[in-house]
C-alpha cells in the first residue's frame, strides 16, 4: 500500500508530466495545423480531421453510444 507521500508524489510527478506534454503540444500542433492548412486547403485539412476524430470516437466510445441507442430503441417501442 503506498504511503501518503507517495501518492502525493505520484500526483506531483503526473502534474508535472501533463503540464510539460501540454506544453509541447501547444507549441508543435498549431504550426503544423497551420503549415498544412496554407498548404492544401482549410477544407481538406478539417475533413481529413473529421475523417479520423469520427471513427476514434466510435471505436472509444462503442459501449456508450450502444446504450444510448438502446435507450432510444426502447422509447420508440413504448409510444
């Protein structure tokens, strides 16, 4: 069992981690982002990312959405 210092470490250490990942995303995403925007095209770029955040989405989130359809399956049948 760990001790109280420990996880006070533990949750220190992943602070910090998430800070410092925080930083270097904010500083290499939006140049990139920006660099293949004036390159191709804004459309193509948001599509490309819509292409690729819907499927993600469906894949994590597979439990959730299945139950929220269930739901609404079950409203339907009760009119």
């Amino acid at each position: 069992m760990p001790t109280r210092f420990e996880r006070f470490l533990c949750w220190v250490l992943f602070t910090l981690a998430m800070a410092g990942l925080g930083w270097v995303l904010h500083r290499v995403v939006p140049p990139i982002i920006g660099w293949l925007s004036a390159t191709l095209s804004p459309q193509f770029v948001l599509g490309v990312m819509v292409g690729l955040w819907i499927p993600l989405a469906v894949f994590v989130y597979r439990g959730s959405i299945a139950a929220a359809f269930a739901r609404w399956r079950g409203r339907i049948r009760q009119r």
